[in-house]
C-alpha cells in the first residue's frame, strides 16, 4: 500500500468514526446558555434586600399579559407549553397548542390536555409587583411578565394547584411536590430581578433552603430594571419615597434600596460604606 492511499472501506471507516466523535463532542459540550455560572442559593438569598412591603395600588392589569415577543405567532403561554412538554405537543393553527403531555411540578400530576394548565408566575405578579415591581415602568412590567430568559420564572402547572397557591408566598403555601426546587427558584427569580424580600419571607426560605443543603442553581442573567420618575409624596400605598429622616424608617416604609448614578434618593441619605447604595 502506498503512503497516503488508504484502501476505501478502511477510508470510509475512519470518516465514520470522525463524525461520531464529533457528534459525541456537540453532546457533551455545554452551550453558552447550558453553561451558566453554578451559585449556591445562600449568596443569592444573602444578596437580596429585605424589606417591606408595598402593599397598595396593585392591579393585574399593570402587567401586560401575553405578548409575542419574537413575532413568531406563539404568545408567551404557547411557548412555555411548547417548552415544556414531555411528548412532542400537536400545534394547530396560529401556534394553538392543543394537545401533548405535561408534568406539572406541584403536585406531581400528568395531563395531556393543555386547557387544564395555567403558566404560573413562580413568583406572583402581586408578589412581585409589593416587592419592587410598582417603582418599575410598564415595559419592565410587561417583560417580567413574560420572561422566557429564565426557565424558571414561568413554569406550566395545574390550574387547580396553581390557583389554590394565589399570590402567596412560600411561608404561607408550598407545593406538594419539588418544594427544595421551588424555594431555590423563588429566590433565583427574585435574585434575577432584583425584588426584595421581607423579614418573615427571609427566615422560612433560610430554613427550608439549609434544610435542603443549600442547592446550587444556574446563575441567571439580570434583566435592565427601569422605574418610573414619578415625584409624588404618597406614602408606602402608592408613589415613590417621601423622603423619611433615615433609611431605617425608609426600609420600614418599603422603600430602598438607591443605586448612586441611577436613583434620585440616593443622594438623600448617607451611604455610610460607600459601595454605591442606600438603605439597602
């Protein structure tokens, strides 16, 4: 056999094996997005500011509810059921799902009719909106609402389940199933989007998080959070800070924290370690 003239079979055999390899190495190498930076859930809860909360001025209708954002026809519910579907789902026409196979996560439930599931806001709107979102424009509303850039944010459940959970936070109901994966996604969401937590919320998610031995999670990306320049001098039910005499009354109020550079407040009260933030 002369150099470099490998009989065919022989040929054809390595080019095989070449393929598989490198099929193989697309398998096993992570994507960017499959590749996220691991984080124990006690930094992101540590990092969330505890606060309380603004309970007035909510309404459903202050977020925007579904959109298309790619302007591929499919809404944000269709997406999440096309997501999240264990069996291929049958798609009629303007990306109607109508049917497939779902698990849903609370309580441990298959279904195949998609009419039975809500996409739940792991996180509700009301949760959200008395955690931080009421201080945020429309447009980060609306994106809130719809985020698909976190898997976890929005997730397909019993409309039953999901409907007895309302707006409550994990103190106050969990799921009968997944209860380690729901506290870890409840702070990844809030740490994601910057909501606060407030002292009672902080103590069960501490508990329930070190009795689950402080899971890692997929550290995902943080959204642009854009507020509202509104100047009015309503207290907690509505507005933005009345400008309280220290940031202790202001955190108690709901208020805080104040970015230097991007919050008005900020330069209001003494920002006594000077790492850019007040009444955090």
């Amino acid at each position: 056999m002369t150099s470099g003239a490998l009989p065919a079979a022989i040929r054809a055999g390595l080019l095989a094996a070449a393929a598989i390899v490198a099929l193989l190495a697309g398998l096993l190498v992570a994507t960017p997005a499959q590749a996220a930076t691991s984080v124990s859930t006690k930094t992101l809860l540590g990092q969330l500011s505890v606060a309380g909360e603004h309970t007035g001025g909510y309404g459903r209708s202050k977020f925007t509810l579904w959109t298309d954002a790619d302007k591929d026809s499919c809404d944000t519910r269709e997406e999440v059921l096309r997501a999240e579907a264990v069996r291929r789902p049958r798609i009629g026409s303007s990306c109607k799902v109508l049917s497939g196979r779902w698990l849903s996560k609370y309580d441990g439930r298959s279904f195949t009719d998609p009419s039975e599931l809500d996409i739940d806001h792991l996180v509700p709107l009301n949760e959200a909106w008395q955690s931080g979102a009421w201080r945020w424009t429309a447009a980060t509303r609306k994106a809130y609402a719809n985020d698909l850039g976190y898997a976890n944010t929005l997730i397909a459940v019993s409309a039953t389940t999901n409907r007895s959970k309302g707006d409550r936070e994990p103190q106050t109901w969990m799921p009968a199933k997944s209860r380690c994966w729901y506290v870890a996604s409840w702070v990844t969401v809030k740490w994601r989007w910057h909501l606060k937590v407030n002292s009672t919320e902080k103590t069960y998610l501490t508990k329930q998080l070190s009795g689950c031995r402080w899971p890692k999670v997929g550290k995902p990306s943080r959204p642009a959070i854009r507020t509202t320049g509104t100047t009015s001098t309503t207290p907690t039910s509505a507005g933005t800070d009345p400008r309280f005499s220290t940031c202790t009354a202001a955190k108690a109020a709901g208020y805080g924290p104040y970015h230097r550079g991007r919050d008005a407040e900020y330069a209001w009260y003494q920002d006594r370690d000077q790492d850019g933030i007040v009444c955090e």
